[in-house]
C-alpha cells in the first residue's frame, strides 16, 4: 500500500496538519489540541487516505504528547523531531513563507525525503515519573526566583513576608513530590532496581537517579553508550573548516537539557570520588585540558557508566574494563 506522510506544527489549542498523499496532492486541516480533536483527526485520516500513515511533528513538549501517542495507538507511524532538524531542512529548500499551514507542509516533506525513526511512547509508569521529576524542577526554579527577590531586599516588611510566605508554600510542595517519587519507586520494581544500579555509581544519587530514568526511558531505544550520550548532548562538537576554521571541539548540546542540569553537579562530585572518572580528569589534566571541558568529560563518562549499568543490570564495578 501506498504511504502518505502527515505534517503536524503544535500549538497550544490547536495544530494545523498537512497530508501529502501518494498521488501528491495535498490535504490541510486546523483541529483543536484537545482529545475530541485527536479523534476527528483520526476520522479525518481514514477519509482522505485508506491505511496508516507517516506522522511527523516536532518535540516541543508536552503540547504534541497527546496527538503523537493517539496517531501511534491508532496504528500510524509516528516521528518526533528535533526542532532544529526541521528548521535545517527549512533552510536547505530556501523556504521564504513561515506560517502554522507552511510550516505543516514542510514538516511532511521532512518526513517524505528524509525517513526519520519511528517515535513510541514512553511505558506509562516512566511518564509518570517524568511528570513528576519535572514538576520539582519547575518547583525549585520558582522557589530559586523567590530567594532571589528576597536576597535583593524589596524594601518593605509586608513583600518580604510575601515572599517568605511562598518560598514556605514551595518548599511544602517540593516535600510532598520528593515523597511521592519516593512512592512510585516503591510500587514499580523495575524502576527502583534501575535507580539502585544508578545509585551504585559515585557521584549519583537518588535525584539524579530519577531524573535520568524518567528522561532515557527504555534502555533498548539506544543501540549503544555514544547514541545515549548524543541524547543527552553531552558528545563534543568538531568545529574545523579548511584550513582557516579551527575551532576548539564543545558540547554539541543537542539533546536532553534536563538530563545535562541534572548532571552538572554529580560530575563535580565524580571528579572526586569516582575512581574511573578520577582516572580521566588525571589523564585529561596531562594533556592540558581545560577545566570545564574535563567536567564536560565527566558529565559524558557518567552517561555511559549510567548506560552500562542499566543494560547490563549489573552495578558499578570500578575494576571492569570500560570500552566506551
């Protein structure tokens, strides 16, 4: 059967679709991003094209959850792509015209030309473990921004009382969803065997550990360590060029921004106890590197051990050969 490839930009209350089906003609509709919506784009689906189709949109958070897991129930194949991705393609076809319905029509012939992976959900207790974490980090942002303004002193007895008031509230908050992510490890297995082995690595602790189960999800998605480390963006970035551009290599920071936040201050802790991680800060140092490369480094190497540790359902050893 004939493949048709739909392109889908998100907004907050709507997205607009573009269908190019095989006989290339094209099929737009605008539809409500509520779940009475994801059903009339199912319906509209099958009118205009008998089979599944190629599904493509953007991860641009939670607003394209809904519809990209609805499409994949319902038996289409679904791609979730890198905004930049699709920005690179834009620029490649020299496209002058940005609007919602413009921007669905090149999302789809993103997906014609270029084939990107299949997208699956994440298993129901790993999204909401997710929804969790990232509610605390939102929380802890909030309560950070709140001790900002009170360090600034505003200047009058009432607004500190305010604020102290709402940093209290936030640090109840924050107590009641440490205690249940602590819960929902409690009650799935798997998922506190996996923070265990994590937690077996020096430098991660249970925070970190939830974090990261919450944002790799499946171990068996990454065909090896370098690909979860690219997830994460914490692969370096060559910037050379002829012989004029000799750029220093950098963090390619294309990936997971949660997972590289969450990583930063147990690098620093690693640097320190971690034996293998200590190992290449010295070999690192020798060949004068600089320092926030070296944490860069230990920020990788802890993707990998986390990695390892995870697929292999073994914990850390300290004297196992580390390959990657």
């Amino acid at each position: 059967m004939d493949m048709a490839w739909l392109g889908i930009d998100i907004a907050k209350r709507k997205y607009e679709v573009a269908l190019l089906r095989p006989d290339g003609k094209w099929r737009s509709k605008s539809i409500a991003n509520t779940p009475a919506g994801h059903g009339e784009l199912l319906a509209w689906l099958r009118r205009q094209h008998e089979g599944p189709v190629h599904a493509c949109l953007e991860a641009t958070g939670t607003y394209g959850a809904a519809v990209a897991e609805s499409l994949h129930d319902a038996g289409h194949r679904v791609s979730v792509i890198n905004p930049a991705a699709i920005e690179a393609f834009g620029r490649s076809r020299l496209s002058r015209t940005k609007t919602d319905p413009t921007d669905a029509r090149l999302i789809a012939q993103f997906c014609r030309t270029q084939e990107p992976p299949p997208w699956a959900p994440l298993p129901r207790e790993v999204r909401e473990l997710q929804a969790l974490v990232r509610r605390l980090d939102a929380l802890e942002g909030m309560r950070q921004q709140e001790r900002n303004r009170l360090a600034a002193d505003p200047g009058s007895a009432a607004v500190c009382a305010s604020i102290q008031h709402l940093i209290d509230t936030l640090d109840e908050e924050m107590t009641a969803l440490k205690g249940q992510i602590v819960d929902h490890f409690d009650a799935h297995p798997t998922l506190r065997q996996q923070r265990d082995l994590l937690t077996s690595i020096p430098g991660i602790g249970a925070a970190t550990a939830a974090i990261l189960i919450a944002e790799f999800g499946p171990m068996a998605r990454f065909a090896h360590a370098r690909q979860c480390a690219a997830f994460v963006g914490v692969v370096p970035r060559e910037r050379r060029s002829g012989t004029s551009l000799r750029g220093k290599p950098v963090l390619s920071k294309l990936g997971s921004a949660a997972v590289r936040k969450a990583l930063y201050y147990p690098a620093l802790t690693a640097l320190r106890c971690n034996p293998i991680v200590t190992a290449l800060r010295d070999r690192l140092r020798l060949r004068g590197k600089h320092p926030m490369a070296i944490v860069g480094a230990a920020m990788r190497k802890l993707v990998h051990l986390a990695y390892g540790v995870l697929k292999t359902a073994q914990p850390f050893d300290p004297n196992f050969l580390q390959t990657t």
